[in-house]
C-alpha cells in the first residue's frame, strides 16, 4: 500500500528565531561536489534476474520499507570512489536538516555554532565512522524538504538521512535503507485551537506542509477521496518544516501536519502548542541513496543492523538523548520492526 497517509506571540522557544539566522548563515558555506560511480552487488553488478526483483518489487509496490537491500560489508565502485577521495575532500557527503529540533539542528544555545546535533546527526556520524574510520569525516549540506531526491540524483551528496519517509513514490526515484525509525503523520495547533485532530474540525481551516513531503501528498490524495473536508486550505507549503511552525505562531496558518516525530519537537520548541488527535500514518523514516549504489545501499542496511544491537552507543543511546524527552522513554513505540530485505538472487 502506498504511505498514506506565529500566532502574533513569538515567545514560545526563543531559539527558533535565533536558529534560523544561525542557518541562514551557515547556508552559504554548502558546496556541491559531484559523486559518480556505479553501485555494485557484493563487489559484482546484480544480474539481469536480480535487477527485474528490484524493478517488479517497485512496480508492485505495497509495503515499500521492506525494498531493500540485505546488508553487506563489502566495499564496491561507490564506496570506494568515497574513499579514494583526495586530502580534505576525503569525506562523506550527507544531505541534512538543520533546523529540526532534536534531529538536526544548530543548537542556538550550544556555542559551538559550527556543529549540527540531533538524532540524525548521530546517525550520519556513525555511517562515516564505518565506511571512513573517522565520524567526523563528513560534509554536511542542508538540504530543503523539496531538494532531497534532486540532491541525491544531482550527485550533490552521497546519501541523505533527513527524517525521510519511505514511501512508493520515492522508491521510483532513489534507493532507500531499511527504515531506522518508525512514525505517522499528525496534526500540530495552537492549545487554544478547536482543531481536535485529523477529522473533520479542520474544516475551513489552512494547513501548512512542507512542499514535497509526505504530509502534503497525503492531505491532497484525502481531499480527492474525501476523508478531508474539500473546504480545508492545504495550499500553504514551505521549503523547511520548520517554517510551518512560524507560520502557526504568526497566525498564518491554523495547523501544521507533519510526521509526529517532527511535530513533538516543534511543540517542545512552543510551549503555546500542541499535537492534536493521534498519528493518523504509519510511515518509516530511511537512509536515502542513489539507485545504482547498491553497495552503498548495503552497507548502510549493515551499519544499521550494527547500530540497533549497540545498546551503549547505538540507537538506544540517541533515542534517550535526543527524543525521549518528546517522545516518551518507551523508545519501542518508535523502533522499526526487525528488517526484511529483497530476494535479489
């Protein structure tokens, strides 16, 4: 099945203004720097056969974070054009949000202005520290909502971990990981708001997505089949999430829809709102690559399996830092299940 699915006071988190001058700053540091190379299978290309697997299990699309490939270590024509990168170059090239709270964002308060934190940042460092040596062996680019998939297509990154659901329209255009982190589409509010929920209280009410996201494409395929009243506005979009969230505070909009995940975070930044109703998805966040880096594609799908074990400085460890305090202490409730990989041979 396809993934279905300020106000006039601005005191709420005050880091937000802040943050985003912080990241107005830091954009103009990114760089493009192409990346090319073929992906291979286990050190060979996938066979003829191998290949159908992948396209009819594209083509026939219903449940589309089990599309992936089965884990490896080995090292193929993308990961080793990585490495054979010269001198300061010698780095992973990873698409990144730097405006989401807790999951990859410029901690305003911090100091260290040149450093992004969050439960995704923990997660690019650990893939560099595999294929690398060194976590710190990265090259962050932030990476609007709407550019992720042009990025990784461009060659302008090597892979993007940004809160990126996978689903059956994406699949087409890049390859994923197997999902490290499980949620669902909700609505977020102003306390005072009579939103109640993903019902029909959003009724002549303006929502804000972020354009190219999940949330968008699933607010406009209910409105067509009528499970979202046809007087809701869904016309607000914006480059980054977090810009939904000034536009509630500044009374633009009158919700936000966006990952629960996300919309936690935003509601521990303002404490002036709040998530309504429950998730009304159930989506999986992935490891974006391009689709011949097969090898890459596997060795991710093997950090990651290295990464849930490690109960010390693993997912555990960053769910506790970063998202319990949103989220809850049950980290279970957002651990994707046990991985299932495609039959490729």
């Amino acid at each position: 099945m396809r993934a279905r699915r300020l106000r006039a006071s601005l005191k709420g988190w005050g880091g937000v203004a802040t943050m985003a001058v912080v990241c107005a700053l830091v954009a103009v540091f990114a760089l493009c720097v192409p990346l090319s190379g073929p992906g291979i299978d286990d050190g060979r290309a996938l066979t003829q056969a191998s290949q159908a697997t992948v396209e009819k299990a594209e083509e026939d699309c219903e449940a589309p974070e089990k599309q992936t490939l089965s884990p490896s270590s080995a090292d193929g024509d993308t990961i080793q054009a990585i490495k054979d990168r010269d001198g300061e170059k010698r780095k992973l090239i990873v698409g990144v949000d730097q405006n989401s709270y807790r999951w990859g964002y410029r901690n305003p308060n911090s100091g260290k202005t040149a450093e992004l934190e969050g439960f995704d940042i923990d997660l690019v460092h650990r893939i560099a520290e595999d294929i690398l040596g060194d976590p710190d062996a990265v090259q962050f680019k932030a990476i609007p909502t709407d550019q992720r998939i042009p990025a990784i297509q461009d060659g302008r990154v090597d892979m993007v971990v940004r809160t990126m659901t996978i689903n059956c329209d994406r699949i087409a255009d890049v390859a994923f990981s197997a999902p490290y982190f499980k949620t669902g589409q909700q609505v977020l509010a102003p306390k005072s708001s009579p939103v109640k929920g993903y019902d029909d209280t959003l009724a002549d009410r303006r929502i804000c997505t972020a354009a190219g996201s999940t949330a968008y494409s699933t607010l406009e395929a209910d409105q067509k089949d009528g499970r979202l009243p046809a007087t809701t506005d869904i016309s607000t979009t914006v480059p980054n999430q977090l810009d939904c969230l000034v536009r509630l505070q500044l009374g633009e909009v009158d919700a936000v829809v966006t990952d629960g995940a996300l919309a936690a975070s935003q509601a521990a930044q303002d404490p002036t709102v709040q998530l309504k109703g429950d998730a009304f998805t159930a989506e999986y966040y992935g490891v974006a690559m391009k689709k011949d880096a097969d090898d890459l594609v596997r060795r991710v799908n093997q950090i990651l399996v290295d990464y849930r074990k490690d109960t010390a400085n693993g997912w555990q460890a960053s769910y506790e830092k970063w998202l319990s305090a949103t989220l809850g202490k049950d980290a279970k409730k957002s651990e994707p299940p046990a991985p299932q990989y495609l039959r490729t041979t």
